[in-house]
C-alpha cells in the first residue's frame, strides 16, 4: 500500500472516530438525562477530550476536515452544555 493512500485512510479514520465517539457519548449523556439517572460527567469528559484531539488531527488533511470540523463541534458542543447546565444549577441551589 502506497504510504500517501495510507495516511489518507489514517486520517479519514480519525475523522470518522471522532464524529463517532461524540455522538456516542450525546447518545449517552440524553440516556443518562431522560432516565434520571446521575450524570457522571467527570467520566465521560476524557471521553470528548480524546474526540476534540482526534478530530483537531483530522482537520489538517483536506479530505477529511468535515468530519474534523464535526468532531470539534461535537466537542465543543458538550463542553458548552456542561458549563451552561453547571451555571443554571448553581444559580438555582447555589450550597447543596
């Protein structure tokens, strides 16, 4: 296999897993939310973490810097979400 085919496939493979582990872990997060259950939001952080760098990675191979540019959002996104859902909880019961 040809070394330019193959970092090609590299990258589109860390394109791909990095929209895949943050939409897995969306997945997981609105379970964890509509069941009641106790968010464990520490765990699943090194979770988008690892799909930011991923898709950060992805994004300088031209080929494959959508799917990149979709696991930086992903990421991005849930960070946000976090930070807002902390902020408004801790605006309601400052001292639990």
């Amino acid at each position: 296999m040809e070394l330019g085919k193959m970092r090609h496939i590299v990258f589109q493979w860390m394109g791909w897993s990095s929209v895949i582990m943050g939409l897995t872990g969306l997945l997981l997060l609105n379970g964890m939310l509509l069941s009641g259950f106790d968010i464990p939001i520490a765990t699943n952080a090194s979770f988008y973490v690892i799909s930011f760098i991923l898709g950060f990675v992805s994004i300088f191979q031209k080929k494959s810097r959508s799917l990149g540019l979709w696991g930086i959002g992903l990421s991005i996104y849930f960070f946000v979400f976090i930070i807002l859902m902390f902020g408004l909880g801790w605006a309601i019961v400052p001292f639990p």
